[in-house]
C-alpha cells in the first residue's frame, strides 16, 4: 500500500489504492479475510468492492467506514479485489471534508490467512485527499427598470447547484 488519491466532492468513485500488492508465502496462496477501514471517518464516507468472479463476500459498516471481506480464496483474487476497492461520498451527508475539517483520510488495509491466531497481516495504509466544491450560481437575465414604484424581478432564471453537498445553501449577496 502506499498510494494517494484525490477525491472531490460531487464527482466519481476512486480507487483507494490500484497498485496494493500482497505476498504471503506461508499460506499455500489462499487468504480467507481482511479489512479496509477509513481513519477520520466522515458520515457519508463509502466504501465499496465488486467481488464478481470470487468467493469473496464484503459488508460495510456505514457507521463505521469498515469494509470487512470474508470467504477463502486465492492471493490472487484477494489482492485484485483490494485493488478495486473504490471511496464515494453520499452529498446528502453534506460536503466529503466535514465542512473542512476533514481533508484527508488514512486507509488501513489488513488482511489474513486464518492458519493461527496471528495470521493477520501487518497495516498497510494508504491516503485519501478530499476537496470540497462550492456552490454555483448561473444568472444572466436583462431586465428594464420602469420607475413607477413596482417591484421587478431582476433574473427569473437564476440557476444554483451544489454538487456535493445537500444543497442547502447558508448564504448569498446580491
């Protein structure tokens, strides 16, 4: 492990880490679980891995930021499926850095053979960078000011979207 990736708010998945390697030469090639839990977990925070082709079974914890994987299967199948795993963040959470507090994550990965009770891996860690993305607002009208003391509307196509965040907006000027 060992890999950064950047993650901005409102846009598409990441992968956490597509060039983790894992080794375990006293298992005869099979692993039979593992974790990959976020470090400065935000309620939002998603973690998720296709598992498609392998016996390989994943819950995660939303509460938590834990993706537990489970089921015996090749090094192989177990280090593809790591490398797969992806971050998003649910906008209706908020913004991805916790209202800027949270502007990095650390990923711990571990994993296991399950031969003894010390079969656990060491931690891998791997970092995550999160950008918030403000609101934008798109105007454009043109109107005439007739002053007879009627109220005029000044743009009726004033657009504002907030990509990432719930779209509650908390202020604006004019």
């Amino acid at each position: 492990t060992g890999g950064t990736v950047r993650f901005t708010g409102g846009g598409n998945s990441v992968a956490l880490d597509p060039t983790l390697t894992l080794t375990d030469p006293d298992s005869s090639g099979l692993l039979n679980g593992g974790t990959v839990s976020i470090a400065g977990f935000v309620s939002g925070d998603i973690l998720s891995a296709d598992t498609v082709g392998t016996s390989i079974t994943t819950s995660y914890g939303a509460a938590t930021g834990v993706l537990t994987l489970s089921g015996s299967d090749t090094l192989a199948d177990y280090q593809a499926v790591l490398r797969g795993i992806t971050y998003s963040f649910n906008p209706a959470d908020g913004d991805p850095t916790g209202g800027g507090s949270e502007t990095s994550r650390t990923i711990d990965w571990l994993v296991t053979d399950g031969a003894t009770a010390n079969a656990v891996s060491n931690t891998g860690t791997s970092t995550l960078d999160t950008v918030h993305v403000g609101p934008t607002i798109t105007a454009g009208g043109t109107v005439a000011y007739v002053a007879d003391g009627t109220a005029t509307v000044l743009d009726s196509a004033v657009a504002i979207t907030d990509i990432d965040s719930t779209g509650a907006i908390h202020a604006a000027t004019v």
